[in-house]
C-alpha cells in the first residue's frame, strides 16, 4: 500500500495529446491532458508532470513510481522511420521477409499493393548453415560466410541488424556466434536482435518479422527512452519509470530499450487492464472508442485475453486471421484488442445501393467534424451525435472545444437526410444505430466468435465517445450492465497505474505428450522458470515476491492453431499430463464448441510468466463535481425526442432512470430511457436496464 | 435513390454486417479447429449463409473462386429433399454429378438452419480435404479419365439426421480416404461452423421476427442486384473476346483453348464461353460453378463499390457454358484437377477486362496455382501434403507487377517451411524469387518463384498438376510476357525437366529434389521506355544483374554502380531493332536450360 506521500504518474503519449494522471493517498487524483511535443516528446511530458505537481503543490521527488505507455513504437512503423536495418538469414530463405503469409486484407481487387519490407532485399543477407526442426545441426555455420556479410553490413552504415535463421527456435547457438561475431566486426551503436532472444516459436516468417520489426525500433526507441528518462530527471523526478507492454505488464525502460517490439499496443492495453483491476469481480468486455476507432477486449476472472496473431502497421485490426496480411507481423503477446474503423471522426457516406456506412474513413483530428468549424465538409459520426442532442455544444473538454450545431445540421440534412427522404433527427438516428452496428462487429469479434455470450458480461465503455455508444451496443448485444470508470476520456494513463509488472519467456517445444515425460516437459519449465528469475531480479524482484505460472500453446496433433492453457502440476511439482488434456480440451470445447478426446494432445510452445501485482488499488476515487445541472432535449428513435436532465457524475448518489446526460470534463456518457444510472463507492458508474 | 419494398436503409446495413459477420465467424472456426493443411493454413475452404431458399445472403473471406459454388449445390439439395428437411440435419455431399459439387475433394457440409420451427436458412460449408481416395494421394490427379476414379462420390445424403449422426457413412468415409483422421478432423471442424453459424442467423430471424425477415433478406437481394447492375452500366457497351491456352496434357501435351465473349449492354452482361476446347479424358474437365465463379469475381475485382455477396447480384449476368466442354463437362468426365480451368478461366477474363477497363487490369501473373501433392511413408504412418504455390502479378500501367501475393482467384497462404519440415520427411531447401524473372516492360512482371524440396525418405511421390510451361502470362501495351513455370527433377547435370502435367506420379528417392519455377508475371509496355533509375533500383535490390539489364533494357550501369547515360542511350538505339529473346535465355541459363525454342509466342524444350 501507498504511504502518504507516496504519489504515482501515468504518462500516456497520443499523437496530439499527452494525458498525465497524478495519484496519491486517499484517492486523490489529478488528470492533466497536454499538447505532445513530437520533435521531443521527453519535453512534454516533463512540462505536463510539473504542470500538474506544481498545480497541487506536490514535490517533485515525492513521486515514486513514474508509469508510461506510448504510440512512439507504432507511429514509427506506420511513418516508416525505423533504423536502417539489415537481416540476416539462412541460405535459400532471404525473401522470406518479402513473401510473408502471401495472404493479403482483400479479396476482389487486381491493384492491391502490398507494404514495402521494412528491410529491402540488398540488405537481407544469407549466410551458409542449416539445422533441422529438432534443432539438430545439417549444415555446420561457415563463419566465414557471416564475415562476408558483416563486410556489406559495415558498407552499407546500418543501424540494425536482425537475425533470424531456419529452425532457431530449437538451436540458438548459430545465431548467437553469428551476433558474436558482428559484434566484433560492427560498431558498438549498431542494435543486434536474434530472433532466438525475441520470439523463439516455430514458423519462420512470423518469427522473422517479429524479429526484424525489434531491430527496426531498437535505435529509435532507445532515444526516445533516453530524452524521456533525461527530461524527467532534470525536472527532480528520480522515480523509476516502467513502460506498459502490449500483454498488459509493464517492464523497466531498460528492459523495454531491449525489446521495443514488446511495446507497439502500450496505450490502448493499458485501458483493458485499467477495467481488468477496475472492475475485477465482474466479466467485461471494455469497448474503448475515441476519434478514429472502436477497440474491444475482453476480461474474464480478472484476467485479460491475449493473442499472438497479431500485425503492426495493418491500419484496423478486427482481430480476425480472415483479413490479416496488411501489416508487419508481430507474434508477441499483446492483449487481443478488435479494432473497428468507426470514431467520433468517421465520414458517413451512402452507396450507389443508397445504404448508409459509417467509417472506416475518417476526419481525424483535421479538419475534424463539420462541427468543430476547421474546414471539415462531410458529416461525421460526431456531427449526428450533436445533432441528436448529445453531446453539450459549449462543453467537450470542459468547454475548450466548442460545436457548432447548426452547420451539422445543415450538413446532415444535405448529405444524408434529403438521400433519404428522411427528418433530419431520423437521418442523424440512422447514422448511429449504423455506427453501432458497425461497432458490434468488433464486440463479437472478442466474445461470440471466441465462442463467449456477451449477455454473460458488463460492457466497460471507455474513451470520449465510449459512453456516449455503450448503452445502445449493449442493447444490440442483449446486455443488460454498462460499466463508466472514472476519467472515461483519458483512461488509458489512469490504467497505467493500476499494472503489475510482468514478464512472460517462451521457448518453442514442439511435442506430443505421448512421446515425452513429465520430467523432460518440467524440466524445460524449469529452465524457463530461471530465465523469468533473472528478468525479475533485473526489475528488482526477489524469488518469493511473484508466482511462476506454466502455461502452454497447445492443439491436437496436426491442428494448425493453438489454445494457450495453464499447465496444472502434479504434487512432486512435475507438470500433469491429465490434467493438461483435460485443461486443453475443456477449452477447445469452450471454444470451438466441441472436443476430440479420442486425439492426441501436443504442445508447440511452452511459456513462464510471473507478476507482481500493483501497489496502487482503487478503492475510493474522489469524484469532482461536475458542471452545472441542466436539461436539454435528446432523441431515442422510438422513444422520440425527449428532455433529458444534465447531471454531474457526483450527482448519482441516489439511482436515476434514464433519460440522463452526464457530462465530465473529458467524456459525456449517455443513458437512454429504460436504463438507470448508478454509483459505486469507487466512483464508476453502472448503467442497468430498468 | 433506390426503394427495396418498405424496409428501412439503416436496418438494411445492420442486418447485412450481421449476416457478413457470421460467415466469418464459421470461416474463423474452420480455419482454427481444422487438421489438414491445406485448410489449416492454405484456407482453401469457404462458408456460406444461404436464406430459406438456398440463395447465398453472406460468404466468409476465404476464396473468391468458392464465391460460385454454393448455388449450384443448394437448389440440387432444396429440390431433392424439398418437404423433408427436418431440425436436426446436417447435408454433406461433394459430387459434381448429381450434387452441384465441383470436384470430390470438396466436401459440402450443410445446416437447414430453423427458428420458431420455420426452415429460416441454411449454414454452409465446403472444405477441400487432404483425401478422397481414387486413384493418387490427394485426390487431384489430372491422369483419371472417368469421375468413378477419382475417389468417393457423395450425393446429397443426410450426415446427421434430426441430430443423430449417421454412424454407417462416417465408417464409409473413413475407410475410402488415405488420412481418415484429417478427413474426420476437418468434417467436425465443418460441423462447429454450422452450428456456430445456426445460433446466430436463428437469433438473427427472432429478433427481426420471421416475416420481416424474410421481407428484409429480398430487399437485399434486390439491393445487391442493384449495385451489380451500377456497376455493370458504368462499364462502356461492347463486345470484347479474348483466348488463352493450356499447355495440355500428359508427356507430350497439345494446347487447350479456352475463350471468352464479353458482351456489355446497358445494365447486363453476357459471358460466352463457346471456343473452349471439347472436354478431354483427364481430371482436368471443370464443372460449371467454379468458371462462373470466375465471372462474378471479375466483376467484383472490376467494380469501383463493394457488390455484396446477396445472390441478386448475379441476375444481371447471363453465362453461356457449352455441354461437353472444359467449362462444363458432362459425365463421366474427370474432374479432380479442374482448378487449373478455372485459374485459366480468371487470366481469359482478365484478357477481356483488360480491353474494356485497359487502367484496372494487369497483365498476366502467375496463372494460378502450381499444385504439388507430395505423399508417402513416414515411421509406418502415411503422410500427403498439398501445396498451393503462386505469388507473382503481371504488371500495370503504371505499376511493376506485385511479388508475393496470392493470385486473385484465391486468397491463399503459404505453409510455413518449419512446419513443414517438423511434420513430414521433407526439407525445402529454398524459398524465394528468381533473379533475371518475370516478363520485361516499361512496368515489368513480377519474377517468378522458386521452392525447392530435399526427400529425406524413399519412395516419396509427387502428383503434379502445373501449366505455363510453354504459353507465358501474356503481356499488355507491348510488354514481354512473363517468364514460364518449370519443374526440375535433380537440378544440375542430367537434370530432368518435367511436363506440366503428366501422366504419373513421379517417384522420388531419398535425397532426391524436386525444384518448383513459378512463372514470372507479363510486363506493360516496352522495356526500352523504363525508367533508368528503376531498372538500376532492380539491379541494387540484386533482382536483376547488371548483365542482364544491359542485354534486356539496353541500360549501361558502370563501374561505380551508376547508370552511364550515353552508353544507355546508345545501347537502346541498337536493342531497337530486336534483341530476340534474350530475358528467357537468362532466366531459362541460370537453370541450365540452354536448348529451347520460341516460335508463335509458345516456348518448346528440347
């Protein structure tokens, strides 16, 4: 637990926002959202923190522990300003990197162009050796084969090398000498990644990928992590810092200067482990939407759900394998976020069919909506919420943006009403229920085609317009609990401060368990189990302060796809082979539906992680009032045009039925007639149907 | 705008993502519950959501040569069990015959889907299994001269009745294939997708209520025809034909042609496919769903909006498919290896859009899919892997052709060489493109790509069905066409080149290598007007040699790796006059392949 003094930050990096949350002792909470400084975002992010201790008279070394997520790692590969990085490969096997999965996101089109390898052909080098899917060397390393390439690398001023070779997954000892040897040929600054060290499972493209996208970040992300450290320091912070990682934990900035590609997804997981500690006791699906994008994930027991089917720079990610082959592969844990191309800046547009879509295209932050006057012309997604009453045109950001209703309407009417013959509040109605639609998609790309019923889960609506959306998605789900945490509109920062640190090593082990022991299978753990210790005590944690958990991908003999399960373990601490095929076969059956127990069970990869919980805990959230109550008038399709009251969240101390606004500072959460709003001790709200 | 009955747009668009959204999710439960490779990472497969009448209203995101075939097999099961389709069934069935199947190795399984008791829709799938029995392992040998050779024939049967598994036709099914338990693995995988795909097209019609519903799903069929026919009245009135040709067939192949007539007129379109050679005695006849396939694929990769895949869409297009033809064979014609028709069929089209929209269509890539079934024994268990190998476009006007992509006809993957090489007695010695490939231009082909396989045990074999040998991907706007598919028995000397499709298995010993040569996309325009820079880019990224650049692209690169203006100026003058062949003598040399003739644009081998 916090001492008094003891205050904790969040740092979470958008491209146009930095948001900074201050915590300390008795819930006290402070949310600062500031302009980020992209030529250095060290800068901002010093200039927010000091904003804010300074504004509540907090000094500065009274802050203890500094928690930071950022999109630096993904705008790097989608702006393609990564280091110039070379690969190096077994012979035969260079355009590996290029041919990828072959797979692309579309189906009918004869002009697709594919993104470019983020290492060009000249600079993927082979060098001469083989080892074969046991890891059994065929062809011994000719070293001089690697000086050779070593030589073209020095030419050629690279700032990254790669290293992924056939099979290392199960030998890395060619990669590593062919590092050693580079690292005796190269200068010190050039960042070295073996594809070994990263992501040591089978399937050569992905790995390769993976690998390639770590080297690519190394130099960039090294800087960025040196300005963010430096410019804290010079403003008297010395608390250690910790990034979020994609999987929800957070690691030091050194371990994360090691291995960038860890942290691509920081921001949007830290809002999914935010609801997954918020709201522990209930299973959620989080529905995150901002400017641009809808984002769901689930949250079952208290535990996020992970993937590593996962591509970076791919635009939208409905976390479906049916449309990946967009972006770079990235096969590390991330938190299985489905993305949908539907935001507060999503054009509406009607098709040659005369059906309405909303999104995927976007308005972004420029112009933005036809109602923030900056030159925006189509109609938006935000346009027609403002039109339904919604949102407070004198109030978003605590009235630091203003709307301007009457050229949404005129909009709407132009391009959508009149095509449909319809009223303008119709049209601007039709426009929503179309987003939600859309939205829902990403919802049941979590649950229903993971073989989850949403009806059995809360919907945990984050972000600005998360809670404007979440009782009318609920209501197409079938849900009947909508969960609002506080801070809805920069909840990501607030996440941070509730992630434990987490680590998770991995080695490919490609077996059945009718042809190994248990003994063999715990001793491999308990290698891993070693590796974890060492990843711990960097981080400062002793044997003894986190649990080792054994899990392993699994699948029945010849499948294609695994199912990560825990692996249970027998009472001489070996792992339970029973035990694991009934683990993996209950969850195939949650699954897909149906098991095979006639089949044989093997395990392709074998993983260790450990964590230690967080020291911050949300009992009590001190809720600011809001602004002035009110009433205006707000239209539910059905249920007509109605007044709605205008309330702060403070003001929900006592239940009220719908229908309600309740507008914040940072989001407005919107309840419809039929639903009721309510408050719980640590300030969120829940939303039932009545 | 257009008017569909009294529903409403915005209800329209909800229910038609719901719909799209189920049969992905099938898709989603195939592709992660499936044994085969050739589903499991190939995803050669596809689902279906049909309404109470058998017409497609959703097809999961697999492939879009699928897109055609549940039509055919839906009216054939709705006319043969009209009145006893019961709660509780599953349908299965694959022949051609009798079914609306395409060929035995796709297997239809097929859910009667009802809500309040009503029969409201059906959920549908179709997987290509690893093995049917027949004559060779894989079940796709192009060397069957009658269907009754090719394996299995199932007609519509009812797999499960009112939820009882049929006990005696899964004992029949298990025996009559080579790998029972990936047959058996990946028909369960089918089931869970129906009846995932059942719960929630029955939640669907609930909610909606049944006849409004059902008024709703003619109203998209109405809407989709609608947006077919935007589509089609945007094209310019015409008629416009195009032929290609298969190399044919066994050791000594003729050609096979196959032609298209495209006729655009208003909002209609008229495909004639008389022209196309007879149909022969070799499993390469092509039932008719997969050449319309073909054509509705076309359209859509043509059209500038989304058509959705609502049946109606199709009613604008009429398609002539001749009796006895490769197009549309009758029995007891072979079928097993028909696909390569139909990736013909897709270059054939391709040739006519490329004349009617000359912007959106790109020369000749690849030609489809080079289909080795490689099978044998390993440690007492028999092994048959399937691959599908392609990845090279023919370029645009204005673009160089795209390297490693599936061919649009089918958004396949590739299998993983570790994966491969930890399951089967196989080892690929290499992956890659081939230098000095792909047909010449101002904008040039794709080049074209290598895989070669190392056996590591004796007795391997390979059923091979290939094409592209001797006619190359065409090329457009005075381009070279690409460069040809080979494959290689034991590169080096004495090496052995095979025909593209012959007549046996071909038996390899231990060590033994078979080398695949994809073919290189054709180019656009002449060689001679390509930007210096880009052909210099091409000789950096170490895809092109200096030589070779030099000899096809008259372009002069010195010795410090620049481009030598004057000499490149020169060099083009004296290559006006023809430099004969010399892109195929480079990419043929570098394979030892020094003796072959060109001769009315068809490669011949000595």
């Amino acid at each position: 637990m916090s001492k008094p003094a003891d205050w904790t930050v969040g740092v979470d990096i958008g491209g146009t926002f930095t948001d900074i949350v201050l915590a300390g002792p008795e819930g006290a909470l402070f949310v600062h959202k500031t302009l980020s400084t992209p030529d250095d975002y060290g800068r901002g992010i010093a200039t927010g923190v000091r904003a804010v201790l300074e504004g509540q008279g907090i000094a500065a070394s009274a802050v203890r522990r500094v928690v930071h997520a950022t999109t630096v790692a993904t705008n790097t590969v989608l702006e393609k300003k990564g280091a110039k990085t070379a690969l190096i490969t077994t012979q035969g096997f260079r355009d590996v990197l290029e041919m990828r999965r072959l797979r692309i996101p579309e189906m009918y089109t004869l002009k697709y162009q594919r993104p470019e390898p983020l290492v060009p052909r000249r600079l993927r080098l082979e060098v001469t050796e083989r080892l074969g899917p046991r890891g059994e060397v065929r062809v011994p390393l000719d070293e001089a084969t690697v000086t050779t390439a070593a030589e073209r690398i020095n030419a050629a001023g690279v700032g990254a090398v790669a290293i992924s070779l056939i099979h290392a997954y199960a030998n890395p000892d060619h990669e590593h000498r062919v590092a050693e040897i580079l690292r005796e040929t190269l200068d010190g600054e050039v960042y070295i990644t073996c594809s070994s060290d990263i992501l040591p499972v089978i399937r050569e493209y992905e790995r390769t990928s993976t690998t390639v996208i770590n080297a690519y970040l190394g130099p960039a992300l090294r800087h960025y992590f040196e300005s963010v450290m430096g410019h804290l320091r010079a403003i008297d912070v010395d608390a250690p810092i910790q990034i979020m990682k994609s999987d929800g934990g957070v690691m030091t900035l050194e371990a994360a200067s090691d291995r960038p590609s860890y942290i691509v997804e920081s921001g949007p997981a830290a809002g999914v482990i935010g609801a997954a500690r918020t709201a522990a006791d209930v299973n959620s699906i989080t529905l995150d939407m901002g400017g641009t994008t809808a984002k769901a994930s689930i949250v079952e027991g208290g535990e996020v759900a992970r993937t590593a089917d996962y591509e970076v720079g791919a635009g939208i990610n409905l976390s479906s394998k049916l449309i990946m082959g967009g972006g770079y592969a990235l096969k590390l844990p991330v938190i299985d976020i489905s993305e949908i191309g539907a935001g507060g800046g999503s054009l509406v547009s009607i098709d040659a069919g005369g059906l309405v879509h909303v999104g995927p295209e976007s308005a972004g932050a420029h112009p933005g909506p036809v109602a923030y006057g900056q030159g925006g012309e189509q109609v938006t997604f935000t346009d027609a919420v403002l039109n339904l009453g919604y949102l407070n045109p004198d109030h978003l950001v605590g009235g630091g943006l203003k709307l301007d209703t009457d050229a949404a309407r005129a909009a709407l009417m132009e391009q959508v009403a009149k095509t449909l013959k319809k009223e303008a509040l119709d049209a601007a109605w039709g426009v929503f229920q179309v987003a939600c639609g859309t939205m829902v998609r990403a919802v049941k790309a979590v649950s229903t085609y993971r073989g989850r019923d949403p009806r059995d889960f809360a919907l945990f609506a984050f972000g600005g317009n998360g809670p404007v959306v979440a009782t009318a998605i609920a209501e197409l789900l079938e849900m009947t609990h909508v969960i609002v945490p506080p801070n809805p509109g920069v909840y990501s920062a607030y996440g941070l401060l509730l992630s434990g640190i987490e680590h998770e090593v991995t080695r490919g082990h490609l077996v059945r368990l009718a042809e190994t022991t248990p003994a063999d299978l715990g001793a491999r753990f308990g290698e891993l189990e070693e590796e974890l210790a060492q990843l711990m005590a960097d981080e400062g944690y002793g044997v003894g302060a986190f649990d080792a958990e054994w899990r392993a991908d699994t699948r029945y003999a010849g499948q294609a796809h695994e199912l990560t399960v825990p692996v249970p373990r027998t009472s001489d601490g070996a792992p339970d082979f029973d035990g694991l095929q009934k683990a993996f076969g209950d969850e195939h059956e949650r699954t897909y539906g149906h098991q095979a127990e006639a089949e044989e069970v093997e395990c392709v990869t074998l993983r260790v992680n450990g964590r230690v919980a967080a020291e911050f805990t949300p009992d009590k959230i001190a809720v600011a009032d809001g602004g002035p109550p009110g009433s205006r008038a707000a239209y539910f399709g059905p249920a007509g045009q109605v007044d709605a009251r205008v309330v702060s969240r403070a003001a929900l101390v006592e239940p009220v039925a719908g229908p309600l606004i309740v507008e914040e500072y940072d989001a407005t959460c919107v309840v419809p007639p039929g639903w009721q709003a309510s408050l719980d001790d640590a300030g969120n709200i829940h939303l039932r149907v009545m | 705008m257009a008017s569909y009955g009294n529903t409403d747009p915005i209800t329209m668009e909800v229910v038609k993502n719901a719909l799209s959204s189920i049969a992905d999710e099938m898709a989603l439960v195939i592709m992660r519950t499936a044994y085969s490779s050739i589903v499991r990472d190939s995803m050669d497969y596809s689902t279906g959501v049909c309404d109470r009448h058998g017409r497609v209203v959703a097809h999961g995101m697999t492939m879009a040569l699928h897109l055609g075939s549940f039509p055919d097999a839906m009216t054939q099961l709705v006319s043969q069990y009209e009145g006893d389709i019961l709660e509780g069934d599953i349908f299965v069935f694959n022949d051609p015959y009798t079914a609306g199947g395409m060929h035995l190795p796709d297997v239809y399984i097929v859910k009667p889907i009802f809500e309040a008791g009503e029969l409201e829709g059906y959920a549908a799938t179709l997987v290509h299994q690893i093995d049917m029995g027949g004559i060779a392992p894989g079940s796709t040998a192009t060397f069957a001269t009658e269907i009754f050779q090719e394996g299995l024939r199932i007609p519509v049967i009812k797999l499960y009745e009112q939820g009882r598994p049929n006990d005696t036709f899964f004992k029949i099914m298990s025996l009559n294939s080579r790998v029972p338990d990936k047959l058996l693995g990946d028909m369960r995988a089918q089931v869970a997708a129906c009846n995932s795909a059942a719960q929630a097209y029955a939640k669907l019609v609930a909610k909606h209520g049944s006849e409004t519903f059902r008024r709703l799903i003619d109203d998209l069929h109405d809407y989709a025809e609608h947006v077919a026919r935007e589509e089609i009245r945007r094209l310019p009135d015409g008629t416009w034909s195009f032929t290609d040709y298969l190399d044919g067939l066994g050791d000594d192949p003729e050609p096979l042609p196959l032609k298209a007539t495209v006729t655009i007129d208003g909002d209609n379109m008229l495909v004639d496919w008389t022209g196309s050679a007879p149909q022969v005695p070799a499993g390469i006849n092509c039932p008719s769903p997969f050449v319309v396939s073909t054509v509705q694929m076309m359209l859509k990769c043509v059209a500038k909006q989304e058509i959705p895949n609502f049946d109606g869409f199709s009613r604008p297009i009429e398609i002539i498919l001749p009796e006895g033809t490769l197009v549309n064979p009758t029995p007891p014609a072979a079928v097993a290896a028909r696909a390569i028709i139909g990736w013909r069929a897709v270059d054939v089209l391709q040739g006519v859009f490329a004349q009617i929209v000359p912007d959106d269509v790109p020369a000749a890539g690849e030609g489809g899919v080079t289909f080795p079934a490689i099978s044998g024994w390993d440690q007492g268990r028999r092994f048959v892997v399937s691959e599908t190998l392609c990845g090279s476009w023919g370029a645009l006007p204005e673009r160089d052709g795209v390297f490693g992509i599936p061919n649009p006809g089918g958004n396949l993957t590739n299998q993983p060489i570790e994966m491969i090489e930890a399951l089967y007695p196989i080892e690929i010695q290499r992956y890659g493109m081939l230098e000095n490939s792909g047909g010449p231009g101002k904008f040039r082909g794709a080049p074209g790509i290598v895989r070669s396989y190392r056996m590591l045990n004796d007795e391997t074999l390979v059923v091979l069905r290939s094409d592209r040998k001797h006619h190359l991907p065409w090329a457009l706007g005075g381009g070279a066409p690409g460069t040809p598919c080979l494959h290689i028995v034991n590169p080096g000397p004495g090496q052995r080149l095979l025909p593209p499709m012959p007549s046996d298995p071909v038996k390899f010993g231990v060590d033994e290598v078979f080398l695949h040569v994809g073919a290189g996309g054709g180019g656009y325009g002449d060689p001679l007007e390509r930007d210096p820079a880009m052909v210099l880019e091409d000789v950096r990224e170490e895809q092109l040699t200096a030589a070779y650049v030099k000899a096809v692209y008259g372009v002069v690169i010195d010795g410090e790796g620049r481009v030598d203006a004057a000499a490149t100026a020169a060099k083009r003058e004296e290559l006006r006059g023809g430099n004969g062949h010399a892109y195929l003598d480079f990419a043929l040399g570098a394979l030892g392949i020094d003796d072959f003739l060109v001769k009315d644009g068809i490669v011949h081998y000595d």
